[in-house]
C-alpha cells in the first residue's frame, strides 16, 4: 500500500554548534497549488531560494510557513586589522613636518596607533558554505517531521476514505435492489387502478405494457449504478496506490457526485429519494475530506 499525506502538519527542529543555533518551525495547510512563504532573519535572505529549492523535494502541494530564527553566539566578536601600508604613510609625512619645521622627532608607536585606521575593528564573518550546510540540514530536518506528520494524518484519512466508500456502496446496493422493485408495485397499482376505473373490464395488455415500459424506462438508473460503482473502485483503488493523488480524487469525486443528482432526479421512490440524498451527502464529506489530501 503506498504512502498517502495530509496536506496539513507541522514540523519544528534545532541544529547548533559553539557559534550558533538555527531554529527552523514550518507548519503546513491545504491549498490547490504548492505556495511557501520563508520568514528569515535579515542576514540571511541570501539563503531564501535555496530554502525553497530544498522544500520541493519534501512537499508538492500545500500552504507552507516557513520561519528561521538564529542565535549567533559570534555577534559581537570582532578581529583587529593592522593597516601596515597606512602606517608608513603617516610616519613618513611626520618626519617630512619635522624637518621642515625644524620639530625634534617624538613619534611613538602609541602615537601611531592612535592615527585614524591604523588599527580597525572587522566583525569575523562565518564562512558561507558552512553556514548554508548547517541551514540546510536544519531546514530538512523540519520538512522530515513535517512530512511524518502529514503521512500520520493521511493514513487516518484513507481509512476513514475507506470506511465511507464501503458504505456508499451498500446505498448504491440498495437502490439496485429496490428499482425493479418498484416497476413491479407500480405495474401492480396501474392494473389495480385500471381495473377500478373499468369496473371489471380488461385493458389491452399491451397498452398496460407501454405504459409500464415508459414508467420503467423513466426511472431507470442503471447506468449511473455501474458508473457509481466504478467511480468508487477508481477510488479505492487510487487510495490502496497512494502517492499525490489529491486532484485525481476530487476528479473522481465530483463524477461520483454527477451520477448521484441523477439518481435523485429520476427517484420516484421515497425509499431511492433517502438512500440518494444520503448518498450525495456522503460524497460531500468525501469530497471535503480529498481537499486535505496532497
């Protein structure tokens, strides 16, 4: 039996090291198409396509939020640079005023030091190949229990798709059964009622008989039971399979849905009217239900 997934679910995990920890949180909702939505911190918007890239090997269908918190325990450490060829500018230029200003040499190394950008503060920045490998492996781990999720869900979905199948196939039992049924009460009532109407007198039996002929042909639903019946092996069968099996279910849904408002169309049986109505009900869940499904 193949896998069948929800469309919805949710899927949280965490990866960290010594210089920081990525949070990825992603919870997912029906929709026609497959839409996600990547809410990441500032600096890393660079990553965002990458996200998305990653995400469709995990997810077909569906409404997808995705959001990225980090906590980087290097903010705040900074390297300090030494501008060497800076430095020889100025110590010249010093000693080019102190000669030509007759000025006696006092220059420092802490003199030098304090000399604009001589010595600058630079923010070590994180080396972008291992950033994206701890990123992607994060954001992966969150798809994985996203998708355990959605296939937990879809599995309680093909059982309750089942169960429902498998009733509206005893409705569809019932109404074969019961359609000759009621050729035979109303040929029974028309000969009763013509026997009244004629005190005593025989009718052409012919006459009677295309008259029970039209009546039979009217109400007859017997093409719209083997489609019925079709149409639901289709779709069990299509459950057993699994895969991303939503649009082809909903397909077969409104087919199924089709045949039924046929049956209620031509029932002019109380009894077929019931089991029809039930029918379409069943099918409206089913179809709710198939929305949910990738």
């Amino acid at each position: 039996m193949g896998v069948l997934k929800s469309m919805t679910g949710f899927g949280r995990f965490e990866m960290a090291n010594e210089e920081r920890k990525f949070t990825v949180e992603m919870k997912a909702v029906n929709h026609r198409y497959c839409e996600i939505s990547v809410k990441l911190p500032k600096k890393l918007n660079f990553y965002e396509a990458g996200i998305r890239g990653l995400l469709k090997r995990y997810i077909s269908r569906g409404k997808v939020d995705v959001f990225v918190t980090c906590e980087d325990y290097t903010a705040g450490k900074a390297c300090v640079q030494y501008n060497a060829g800076l430095a020889a500018e100025y110590l010249c230029h010093l000693r080019q005023m102190g000669e030509a200003f007759g000025i006696k040499d006092d220059i420092t190394v802490s003199t030098l030091a304090k000399l604009p950008e001589v010595f600058t503060l630079k923010e070590e920045s994180a080396d972008e190949d291992e950033l994206w490998h701890m990123l992607s492996e994060t954001v992966a781990g969150a798809a994985k229990q996203l998708v355990a999720a959605r296939m937990a869900e879809g599995e309680q979905l093909r059982k309750d798709l089942v169960q429902k199948l498998q009733g509206m196939l005893a409705l569809v039992e019932f109404i074969e059964v019961r359609s000759p049924q009621i050729v035979a009460d109303y040929q029974k009532k028309l000969t009763e009622k013509v026997g009244e109407l004629l005190g005593g007198a025989k009718m052409e039996e012919s006459v009677l008989a295309t008259e029970i002929t039209v009546f039979a042909d009217r109400i007859c639903v017997d093409e719209e039971t083997v489609r019925l019946r079709a149409h639901i092996g289709s779709m069990q069968a299509e459950l057993s399979e699994g895969g991303n099996i939503g649009r082809k279910l909903d397909f077969i849904a409104q087919e199924m849905n089709r045949e039924a408002n046929t049956i209620l169309s031509k029932s002019g049986d109380l009894e077929v009217t019931d089991r029809a109505i039930t029918l379409k009900t069943e099918i409206e869940k089913v179809r709710e239900q198939i929305q949910n499904i990738e």
